[in-house]
C-alpha cells in the first residue's frame, strides 16, 4: 500500500471515528501517524538525483511575493499590471506552466512577485504541478492567494487544506510549546496554565508514536494536539497570506463589501484596475520591511538609497540595522544617534536594543581608539632610534 492510500484509509477511519473523551488519545495517535506519512510524501524519492523539475528562481529584491490560485483567477494579469512583465494570460485554464518573475517598485524598494501555475485539489499529493508551486510558495515572504470572486467561497478553504496538508502554516503563529530531545531521563511534561486540549497522558502517547522516549516538553499556551505535532515535526513554515478577490466588477455591491470585510482580505478587478494601489500597500503592509536612512558624521543624510530590513516578530533594532552594515560593526559601536517616528527627541541617543521605525535617520558613532592604538611600545621601537643590544654595549669599539 502506497503512502497515499495510508493516509486515506486513516483519514477514513478518523471521519467515522466518534469525538469523545474516550476517543481523543485514539485521535491524536491517528493525526500522528497522518504528520508522519505526509512528511513522508514530501521527501524526495531514495536514490534520486539533487535535480528535479522545479522552477526555483534565484531570489531578487528586498522580499518576495507568491500568487497561488486555482487557474483563470487572473494571477497572470495581476503579476502584468504591477511589474510589466509579460505573462502570457488566456481564457482557458494552465496558461502559465512554469513561475515567471517579475519586480515591483514600492516605496524605494523592490519586491519579487511570482506567477505560479494554477494547483489543483490534491496539489499536495503531488497531482499537477501541486509540488513544485507549494515548495516555491515555502521560500516567500508572503503569499497572496487569488480567488475568483464570482465562484464559490468552497476555494478558499480547498486551497487552506492544500496548503496545510505540506506544512504551510498561514496567518498563525508558531505555538508556544518548548520541546527538546534528550538522550536519558525519560519524558518530562509541564504546563505553565491549565491545559484542556491536552493532558499528559496523551502528550505520552504521541512521543512513543514518534519513537521519543526521552524529551522535555513545556506548555507556555493552551495549545492543541495538532500545535504539539507541528512542533515535533519542526517542519512547519508560519507564513503572512492575504486573500486578493479578483473579478468584483461582475458581482454586486453588497458581495464586494461583504468579501472586503472578511479578515486578511482584499478585493480588486485587473480588468477595470481597482484597488491596485491599495493592494500594494497592504503588502507592503504585511511584510513589514523597514527603510533605515543613513547619515554620515556632519554630512546630509542619504534618502537616495536606503538601508530595507524585515521588521520580524520583535522589530528592527539598531543591532540588527549594525548587522545588515557589517556584522563587526556591532563591537565597534558606541551608540547611534536616531532621528524619525522612534526617537523621543532629536537627536535621541539610542542603544544596540533601541526598535526603530520605518524612515528613521541613522548616525553610528564609534567608539574612540587609543592614541597609539594599542601599539603604542611597538611604535616607539620602530620609529625611534633603534636600541643598542647589551652584546654591543660589552663589544670593544673598532676604531
């Protein structure tokens, strides 16, 4: 039996399987095993050469956007109107067969957005070209997924699943689960709340289904059983995703504000080109990228080529901004003088930790270097007068 038909035969048994108390450990070893297979499915065959048939683009830009869609939902046309580089777009489905890249320029910055082909449902099990469009999707900083808005919302969560079944995890956080494997001492569970998806026993259960029998696990949250399977595997890409609905000039008023309050979601029409520009901001938006503006020691700052770093979880300090320089810039450091939306007043004198905010003005003082520069003796020993050894002070004179 192939890995594919495990993973429907078990998912079979789950569907007709009662959720009760009594049934809950029986489920959470069945998710476990469902985790296992399709990391399974994932890997590349044994024996198999380093090529495949991807379409992996080398990567450009300051981040990089992926559209996934069903076919005709207009990704093509979309990748067109905000680039300018051609993508071939037809009335019948797979016009597009491999990724086409094209740049944005936004905000003095540039951003790679992919044309993917269209995935179908069963992507993930490998029919289409599901495999190939989802492992490029797993290298972007953001995913805009494309839906045709006069067609079923049933798209939307077909493509979610697909989406999920190979690890990708949209719009979520990683848990707040603390695993690590140890060679002895068996199992150690923790929690630091009350827990009421799951208990100890259960946590057990899933470990040995693994082949873990030594590992130390904390709960920070009240998470599920499938957080804790996502952080075993540790496989897992949470990834930023908005909802881009395209078609809105061939449905009615009351759809389009429905569809635009969904959360994460947007709605456009390539073809009377709305709402393009609120589409870009709102991507802009949601990567988070941070324009740092350098300024030299008693020079004007240099707004013609800023410094672009990803904001991340915690924000962009002025260690990371040090970093992006030169990553020994950070030793030579003294403190930064900021100007912009994060100091408090102008100049402020900001440490390694301080956040700063899009648009900020940087000066980096250094710290001061010792007048002899830490040589000083071996200066004077060789630009002095050389020394007489004690050998020549003994040796008679020649005369």
């Amino acid at each position: 039996m192939g890995i594919i038909e495990k993973i429907k035969e078990i998912e079979a048994e789950m569907a007709r399987t009662q959720k009760n108390k009594a049934t809950e450990y029986h489920l959470g070893q069945l998710k476990a095993k469902i985790a296992k297979l399709r990391t399974q499915l994932l890997e590349p065959p044994k024996g198999a050469s380093g090529g495949g048939e991807g379409f992996e683009v080398s990567k450009y830009g300051h981040g990089r956007v992926a559209l996934i869609g069903f076919p005709s939902v207009g990704k093509s046309t979309l990748l067109t109107m905000l680039t300018g580089t051609h993508s071939e777009a037809a009335s019948y489905e797979f016009t597009t067969l491999t990724c086409i890249p094209g740049i944005i320029h936004y905000n003095d910055t540039k951003i790679q957005l992919l044309d993917l082909p269209g995935i179908i449902e069963g992507a993930s099990e490998g029919k289409g070209r599901g495999r190939q469009v989802i492992a490029v999707a797993k290298s972007s900083d953001l995913v805009l997924m494309v839906l045709d808005a006069s067609k079923s919302e049933g798209h939307r969560q077909i493509l979610t699943k697909e989406l999920e079944a190979v690890g990708l995890r949209l719009n979520k956080t990683p848990p707040q689960i603390y695993f690590k494997k140890k060679k002895t001492g068996g199992i150690s569970f923790n929690s630091t709340l009350p827990l009421t998806h799951v208990d100890e026993k259960l946590c057990y259960q899933i470990l040995h289904e693994y082949k873990i029998h030594n590992a130390e696990v904390l709960f920070r949250e009240d998470a599920t059983v499938d957080d804790l399977i996502d952080v075993i595997e540790g496989n897992r890409k949470y990834i930023k995703c908005v909802y881009v609905y395209n078609k809105i000039d061939v449905i009615g008023i009351d759809d389009v504000d429905r569809l635009a309050r969904q959360p994460n979601s947007i709605v456009i029409s390539c073809n009377l080109k709305l709402n393009l520009d609120r589409l870009l901001a709102r991507m802009w938006e949601e990567m988070g990228l941070v324009r740092i503006y350098t300024k030299p020691q008693g020079q004007q700052p240099d707004f013609a080529d800023p410094c672009v770093l990803s904001a991340g979880r915690g924000g962009c300090t002025v260690e990371d901004f040090c970093n992006y320089l030169h990553r020994s810039l950070v030793k030579e450091v003294k403190y930064v003088l900021a100007w912009g939306t994060s100091a408090r007043h102008y100049p402020q004198h900001c440490g390694l930790s301080h956040i700063l905010n899009d648009e900020d003005v940087v000066q980096v003082v250094k710290k001061k270097e010792k007048e002899d520069g830490g040589r000083g003796r071996f200066k004077s020993h060789t630009t002095g007068p050389a020394r007489i050894s004690d050998r020549e002070k003994k040796a008679p004179l020649k005369t």
